[in-house]
C-alpha cells in the first residue's frame, strides 16, 4: 500500500510525541519508602475498539487523505496474517514444524508498522513478525521453512530489505543500529526499523543499541512490541517506568500506541520513519498490545495468566476492530468479507501443502558449518548422534 502521507516539518530530537489530545490522569500509590505520584501512560489511539474514529491532533495527518481500498488492505492483511499463523501452529502440532511462535492478537502492531515502511528501509525483524515480512513480500512457506528445520530463513534478506530472523534475545537491535549508521554516513534517503519485545527490553543489547543509536543519530525506530508477558514473566516486573519512557534516559523521543489500532500503528510508525529520514535519530515506538497464544507452541500460558485477561483483550481484538470500522463507515460489504474468507482458505491449503511436500531435514546438517577445519569434539558428537540413530533402526529389525 502506497503511503498517503505528507511529509511534515521536522522535529527536536526533544519533542514529546503522543501527548497531544490524550488525557493523562495522576494518582498517587504507597510504598514502604512513602507515597509517590505515578502517571498513566499517554497511549496514541485512533480507532477504539468499537470502531469508531478518534482525532489526534498530532497523528491524524499521518493517515490524512487514506482511502478505502488502502483499509480493505490493511483487513485483509490481518486476516491473512492470522490465517497462516493459524495453520502453522495446526501444523506443529501435527508434527510437521518444530515449533512455531504465533503473533496472534499483535497482528494490528505489525501490518501498521510494515506497511508505514517504504521499499529503501530496512527491517530487523525478531522471530515473530510474520506480519512484517507478509508486508515485505516474504512467502509464508519460506518463514515455515526455517520452523521445519530444512533451511536457514530461506529468503534474500536483500531482496525484500527484511533481514533473516533473529532467535538471540534483542542482537538485532545492534544489528540495526550499526545498519543504520552506516546508511547515515552513505548519505541515504531511508530508515531502519528493529523489532523487539517487552522482554528484550532487558537485554543489555538493547540498551547499548540506545546508546549508540542515540550518540551518532542513527536514523532508526525501535518498535518493541509489549504483548505483556517475556514467556512467564509480566512487565510489571521488568520495569518501574512505562518502556516507552526508557528513551528519555538515553536522549530521544519514545511514544507508546494502542497496538491493536492498525491505523495508529501505520501513523505513528511513520512519523518515527519521517524523524529518521530527515535526520533527527532514533525513536522508540512501544506498541501496548497482547499475546493470545502461547509464547511458542513449547509454552503452556494457562499455567501463569488467567482467563479473565486474556478475555479482556479479546474484546480489542485488532481485526474485529477494523471490520467495526468499515462496516460502519461503508467501506466493506458482504462481498469483500465472503471473498476474503474465499481467499483465506485458499492461503491454509497452500501454506499446508507446501510444508507436507517438504523434505525432512538432514539430522546431520547441525554438525557441518561450524568450524571451517572441522574439530575433534564436533566429530566425537556427531559418531555419538549416529549411533544413537542407528538404535532406532536396530530396534525395529533393521527396517
């Protein structure tokens, strides 16, 4: 989708971002050590979760003049999305992936931000944003590929400007920042986005990225997606200060968006983007969202969060919320919603069939391309796994 967008006057690395037409409320809390003051984050919303349009004085022109066609494509964006998570959870759990981390409920945080990027940026993405890369052109059987164990990624990062994912907790937030200063110093005309959630937010690696972002005006957004939960443990116990707030400390703008709102996901994303080009260095988006699922298909969240939130969330589900908002505005009708469907269904049968006609991974593979001479411990290792294959073989008869 085409950005709709002007480009506006740039800003202070200073200027504080969300604040604009949001209320704020004070109230005061007790700790051992007396009573202090908190405040409740500004959170940039332009679609609640009835689906009814707000203003915001400060982001509305970044989705000023977006037509109908450009929100069918958001929604259908989502929607596909979801789809293809869906069934790549199906097919782990029939044996064909080896695991699969689903971005079910974040699907709004994604398609916002990849569709607010241009074709010259470049995207570091974690291990769970198969909504960005849908938005970069990355086929879903190429990202199950990786889940399967038959390649590396399986995808040019440099053909689609969307790097390789990354499993090392909050290491591509390095990555883009080194990416990003050297597009400074080539005197480029793009940005760099790196993905990361509220867990990676404790990572050192994440924090030497703000620094060094910060120092040489790197033209790159952090957009870490807060889905609330780093596996078991809540953000409340990662962090004293709203993530957002964090960029404060290292000397740029941070904004905290409703991440099941796609249309201040895409507004918010772009302005961050417009910073970066234009010179004014890092942003740090934090997109308040909500894992639905498990953190991977190894993670069993009923055993540390309860219905009643996950319930709660569900009622902001992001593609419900957009749907809402078309069918109240005219922009959809029965036809669209029923062809999608059409289109969805076609989109599991082919994700499914690609992945069943898949070869099995080598089970040798792991032990080559790690040391360029071999090694003496690599070999010990690998003899050990054959012959611990080979008992497989000798307990059924030598079939």
């Amino acid at each position: 989708m085409e950005s709709t967008a002007a480009r506006t006057p740039r800003r202070s690395a200073g200027t504080k971002a969300g604040t604009t037409g949001t209320k704020r409320t004070t109230s005061t809390t007790k700790k051992a050590t007396g009573a202090r003051k908190t405040t409740e984050p500004a959170l940039v919303q332009l679609l609640t979760p009835e689906g009814k349009r707000v203003k915001n004085a400060e982001f509305d022109q970044y989705v000023a003049g977006i037509t109908a066609e450009e929100l069918r494509g958001l929604y259908r964006d989502m929607v596909l999305t979801r789809r293809f998570d869906a069934e790549a959870t199906s097919l782990q759990r029939q044996g064909e992936l080896g695991l699969w981390a689903s971005l079910l409920g974040q699907e709004a945080a994604q398609i916002g931000s990849g569709r607010a990027l241009r074709d010259d940026d470049y995207v570091f993405p974690t291990y769970r944003e198969h909504g960005v890369a849908w938005c970069r052109g990355v086929d879903p059987t190429n990202l199950l590929g990786m889940f399967r164990g038959v390649n590396n990624g399986g995808w040019d990062p440099n053909g689609n400007n969307f790097h390789l994912y990354t499993i090392v907790i909050g290491s591509q937030t390095l990555h883009a920042t080194g990416y990003a200063m050297g597009v400074a110093k080539d005197g480029a005309d793009s940005a760099v986005i790196a993905y990361f959630g509220d867990g990676a937010s404790s990572q050192g690696d994440v924090a030497e990225a703000f620094t060094f972002s910060a120092v040489y005006n790197a033209p790159v957004v952090f957009f870490c997606q807060n889905n609330q939960w780093a596996i078991s443990e809540p953000t409340e116990k990662q962090s004293r200060v709203p993530l957002y707030q964090r960029a404060q400390g290292f000397g740029f703008p941070g904004v905290r968006v409703d991440g099941n709102d796609v249309l201040a996901n895409l507004a918010v994303t772009k302005w961050a983007l417009e910073r970066a080009r234009a010179g004014e260095g890092p942003t740090l988006v934090e997109a308040f969202t909500y894992r639905m699922g498990a953190h991977t298909t190894s993670d069993d969240p009923t055993r540390y969060r309860g219905d009643e939130e996950r319930l709660a969330w569900e009622a902001k589900d992001p593609i419900l919320r957009l749907r809402r908002y078309l069918e109240a505005a005219d922009h959809a009708d029965e036809g669209f919603f029923a062809e999608l469907e059409t289109e969805s269904e076609a989109l599991g049968r082919r994700v499914r069939e690609a992945v069943r006609a898949m070869p099995d991974p080598d089970h040798f593979a792991i032990f080559e391309n790690v040391y360029a001479d071999g090694h003496a411990l690599v070999d010990e290792e690998r003899t050990q796994f054959a012959a611990y294959q080979a008992s497989f073989a000798d307990a059924d008869g030598g079939k």
